[in-house]
C-alpha cells in the first residue's frame, strides 16, 4: 500500500512529550559533538523527522521491506549528528530512496522580522 503525506518539525521543540514512550523508545542514534556537548542533537528537526519516519514504517512489518521515496527539505545545513542520523535511517530502511535537499531560506530581510 502506497503511503503519502508531510511533516514539519523544527529544532529545539519539546518532542519527549508529545511522542509515545518518550526520548526511551528511539530506533536512531543522536551523536554528541565535541565542539558543543551540551546541545542534545535528539531536538535537532532532521533527528526528530527521521525517528518520526522510523517509528512509523517500523509499524508497517520489517524495516528492510519498506520501500518508496522520501524526500527531505532542509532550510540550513545539517550538523555532523544529523548526517549520521540520515546515515543509520539508511541503514534501518535499505530499499527506501531518501532524497535530501538543503537550501537556505531566500528574500527574508532580517528588518521584516518581528522580535518580542
């Protein structure tokens, strides 16, 4: 069966409670950077996308079975964890195509942004 729809997530959201079982139950791997060990790379949007997908076409029978495409758009570069956590998602889901593409946000002029 052919299984289509999107979904956004952004850096730094508090996801442990919104996802069942929590932070405990993740099928991926975030990777401390030694540059900035006190940013937890499971809040990073990628991260969050990726086990969102994991865990879901996890539910659907065997990881190495679920096939098709998915397509990621990023608005900034990946940090190092992410790459990885593309990596292991790669790994989990051999004979899914994962499509990544980053470009960074176009025409916005930092004066047109509000501030509270």
């Amino acid at each position: 069966s052919e299984t289509k729809g999107s979904v956004l997530c952004e850096n730094g959201l508090d996801w442990e409670q919104t996802r069942p079982g929590g932070l405990h139950s993740l099928r991926l791997n975030a990777t401390t950077l030694p540059l900035n060990h006190l940013v937890d790379r499971r809040f990073c949007a990628e991260f969050q996308l990726l086990e969102t997908m994991a865990q879901s076409l996890s539910q659907y029978g065997s990881t190495s079975s679920a096939g098709g495409m998915l397509r990621v758009w990023v608005s900034g570069s990946s940090c190092l964890s992410c790459m990885g956590a593309f990596r292991q998602f790669q790994l989990l889901f051999p004979a899914l195509s994962l499509a990544v593409s980053c470009e960074h946000a176009v025409g916005l002029d930092s004066s047109s942004l509000e501030t509270t």
